[in-house]
C-alpha cells in the first residue's frame, strides 16, 4: 500500500510533517521506518520515540510537531538543554527550510 494511503488509514489524514516529506519527495522512502517505529512489538522507549520525533518535527512547517514531542520528552524528565543538545547533536538545521 502507498504511504499516503496507509498514513491516511492509520491517521485519518496526512500530518504536516508526512505532507512536508511528500512535497520534497521523501515519504516513500522514510514512511516504512516511521511506521515500524510506531508499531514494533518491542517498542522504544516513549522518551526515545518523542525524541526521534521530536528532531523530525523541527523540519516540519507546524511547530505542534516538535512543541508536543518536546513537552514527552520534559515529562519523562529531559530538560530544555537536554532537547537543545538533541537537536544540535543530530545536526539538523537551526531554522526549518521554507517549502
């Protein structure tokens, strides 16, 4: 099944974040990964699935994605530093590029 079809079913509708990986080709390719992260068997830990969310979600045009992954991860204890020294350590960019 494509990934917006199946993102669709497992959503009910395409997330700015799968719509940004669309538009710059990228869905088909990550979709598979990021829905088996969601529904191994043996799931990550919360704190580390919002944080690999959380980094994703800076390059996302909604700030909802990184703001609610981000706010997981003070729940499970991470400070603010602690989210900035994850962004920074994965090298994402500082600001997210206009689509």
């Amino acid at each position: 099944m494509p990934a917006r079809e199946e993102i669709i079913q497992t959503y009910g509708r395409m997330t700015p974040i799968f719509l940004a990986m669309e538009e710059q080709g990228k869905l088909e390719e990550n979709w598979v990964m990021l829905r088996d992260l969601q529904r191994n068997p043996d799931p990550l830990p919360q704190p580390v699935i919002d944080a690999i969310i959380a980094t994703l979600g800076l390059r996302c045009r909604n700030a909802f994605c990184f703001a609610g992954h981000s706010m997981g991860l003070m729940f499970a204890g991470a400070t603010m530093i602690d989210i900035e020294n994850l962004a920074r350590a994965l090298a994402l960019p500082p600001v997210v590029p206009e689509h």
